[in-house]
C-alpha cells in the first residue's frame, strides 16, 4: 500500500501529486486492472508468450538497426 506523510507546509495539491506518483511507480492501478476478472492460465500463458515474441521482435529489430 502506497504512503505518503505530508510535510510541514505542503499543499495538498503536491501531496496528491507524490501519492499518485507513488502509486504509478509501484503498478497499483496495473494490478488491480489485471486481477479484475478471473483469468484461466491457458489465457495467462498466452499474453506471457505473446509478451515474449514482442520483446524478441523489438530486440532483434534495434540490433538490426544498429548495424545495418
């Protein structure tokens, strides 16, 4: 769980600005997104593998690049 303790004199506006910071740098929002619905793990293997292949391709694709 993302904390935050105000600081003497901080406006409330900057101490929402580190909470939601805080949160995004810890993939709260991601992970609640994710659990929502039951996922079978055929399904989870799936977007693993489909993962994999994108990374493959965006790694084969910039040594590509660099050397021609």
């Amino acid at each position: 769980m993302a904390r935050v303790v105000a600081e003497e004199g901080e406006s409330l506006d900057s101490l929402m600005r580190r909470f939601n910071k805080k949160v995004q740098n810890e993939r709260i929002l991601s992970e609640i997104r994710r659990r929502r619905f039951y996922e079978p793990p055929t399904i989870l293997r799936k977007r693993r593998k489909a993962a994999k292949l994108r990374k493959s391709r965006r790694t084969t694709m910039r040594t590509l690049q660099r050397y021609g």
